[in-house]
C-alpha cells in the first residue's frame, strides 16, 4: 500500500515554513475577505463582498466558504433573520444542515432518523430560495445532494440536476453532486456514474474545471469496490486520468478561478497514487502550499476506507506525497 510504503520510507514531515497549510478559502483572496467578515460576525461586509460575484460557479465557491467558517451554523438563522430579502443566508443555513445532518449519518436506528429530520430542514432552506428565484443555479445545486441524500428516487435528482444545468451547463458543483448520487455507494451503479463523467468530459469545453469528474468517478469505484492499489496505475484507467487532466487542468485555456487548488488537488492525488509522478509534480507546482481537505483527508486503505471517512491530518498527507513525487525527480 502506498500510505505503508511512505510510512517505511520518509521520515516524518517536518512542518516548517515551506508545509502545506488548509486554507478554507483555497487562498482566494475575496474568499478569505469573506471568511474574516464572517468570523468577527459582520455579514454588512459579507453582503459588500458577494455583490461583486456574478458567476454562479463562484457563488458556490463563496457559500460553501461561509458554512465553512466556525460556529456558523449556530447563528447563520440569527443572519438569515437580519436580511430576509437575501437569498445567500439561506444558502448558508442549508449548507450547514447538510454538513449537521452527515455528522448523525447512520444506516440504520434512530441516528438515521436523525440525518433524514435534518436533511430535510437543509432542503427546506433550498427551497424556500428557488421559490422566491427560480433562477438560482446554487440553490438547484444542492437540492441535487438533499434529493440523494434522501434517498429519493433518481428521478427526482435528475429533475433537479436538469433545472440547475438548464440555467447554467457547466455547473461544477451540480455536476459533483449529481455524479456522487449516480454512484454506489448512494445507490447508484458503476456504469451510469462512469457514462455520466465520461460524457462531461466529452462534451465540456477544453479548460473546464468538469475533467475532474474522470477522477472522481475512478476514486468513488477504487475506494467503493475495495480496489487494490494497482487500480489506478492499469494503464486504461491512467491513460483516461491523463486524457482528463489533458482537457481539463493540463489544458492552455484553463483558468483557475475562485476554488481552482479543489481540482488541481484531486488530480495531484490520483497521480501520485497511479505513481505518475511527473505529472503530479507539475501540479504540486501549481497548487504551492494551498490544500485542500479533499482527497487528502480520505487518504487510507481502500479495502477497509469509504471517502467519506477522515483518516487523518490532510496537510501531513499532502506534504508526504509531494516529497514523494518530488523525491521521484
């Protein structure tokens, strides 16, 4: 296993001024404005800063950068409350009962019920804003990940992702959820997840941040099947990882916009973990010290380990990997 092999190998990382740090705001400068507002309570300069964000990939970015700062669940209603004609409260509020409801998450008992009764007070914040704007890309989004979350047939979660995309196509985050709820592990199979990325990929233009959708499909199928280490590294499944990174991170036209180090992790990961180490070199390169908790934090065994899991500190994972490839040169 490589996380053994690393283990046997290097010593310890030591953390200095040159380690990765996790950055909430992926070193998004107006993120990290954001964040601060939010930290001293100060949603004035919140409202200021989202004012200026039009596209709605970034407005995604931005509330998932909110419900990511401390002790925001517990006043985000008091917010909501302070500017009811504002839909990026209630954005806000769901998203934290999305991440409230996966902390009781159980198959079964009373936890389960639990995770339903809060999944449900997250979709009704969602819908509460696509009621008042139908044309809230955002909102559509993550009514995507409620409606699996859920449990409800796929054809409502295909009707939710089709609203979201008719207003946006290349909707990152409703396409990460949609391929999460086409997987197995939520009820999904292999085929439709695998058609689903693949088609993307396909039909996206070059530079899309949507190549990461290969990546993902081939970690939720490594992790969800209990795949051995040598998965990654067969050569159809890491002649199709570089033809996504071709198309997608590794492509000229590709812009890294507010929440880019999210991609250019993911595919840093698979290749270090395919043990293409030139290509993962290059985006250590990119990424410099901006980490991110995904997929670092679900690093483990992938026959005992599900991504949804947290193995350890994301930070010490990344620094060892990129020695690794670095050591590798």
């Amino acid at each position: 296993m490589i996380f053994r092999y690393l283990r046997k190998r290097m010593n310890p990382v030591v953390h200095n001024a040159d380690r990765g740090d996790l950055a909430p705001s992926t070193g998004d400068p107006a993120g990290d404005r954001l964040w601060q507002a939010l930290a001293r309570r100060d949603p004035r300069s919140a409202r200021d800063i989202f004012e200026e964000v039009s596209d709605p990939d970034d407005l995604a970015f931005y509330v998932n950068v909110c419900a990511d700062v401390p002790g925001m669940r517990k006043w985000v209603g008091e917010w909501s409350k302070m500017q009811p004609d504002w839909a990026v409260p209630l954005l806000v509020k769901g998203v934290c009962g999305i991440r409230w409801a996966l902390q009781a998450w159980e198959p079964s008992g009373g936890r389960f019920f639990r995770y339903l009764r809060r999944l449900e007070t997250a979709e009704d914040c969602f819908t509460a804003v696509v009621t008042r704007d139908p044309d809230n890309t955002t909102a559509w989004s993550y009514l995507v990940g409620t409606s699996f979350r859920r449990e409800l047939p796929l054809a409502e979660t295909r009707r939710r992702f089709a609203e979201a995309v008719a207003r946006h196509p290349l909707h990152l985050h409703a396409h990460d959820e949609m391929l999460r709820g086409l997987s197995p592990r939520w009820g999904g199979n292999e085929e439709e997840m695998f058609d689903f990325a693949r088609a993307t990929v396909a039909t996206a233009p070059p530079g899309s941040p949507l190549g990461r959708l290969v990546a993902r499909a081939h970690l939720e199928h490594w992790f969800g099947e209990r795949m051995p280490d040598g998965y990654l590294k067969r050569p159809d499944v890491l002649a199709e990882l570089r033809a996504a990174a071709d198309r997608s991170v590794r492509d000229p036209t590709y812009r890294r916009r507010p929440g880019w180090p999210i991609t250019d992790n993911l595919f840093a990961y698979v290749f270090v973990m395919a043990e293409d180490y030139t290509a993962a070199r290059e985006l250590f390169g990119m990424i410099g010290d901006l980490v991110t908790a995904y997929p670092w934090s679900h690093h483990g065994d992938p026959v005992t380990a599900y991504p949804w899991h947290h193995h350890g500190d994301p930070v010490a994972v990344f620094d060892q990997m990129r020695a690794l490839a670095c050591a590798d040169g």
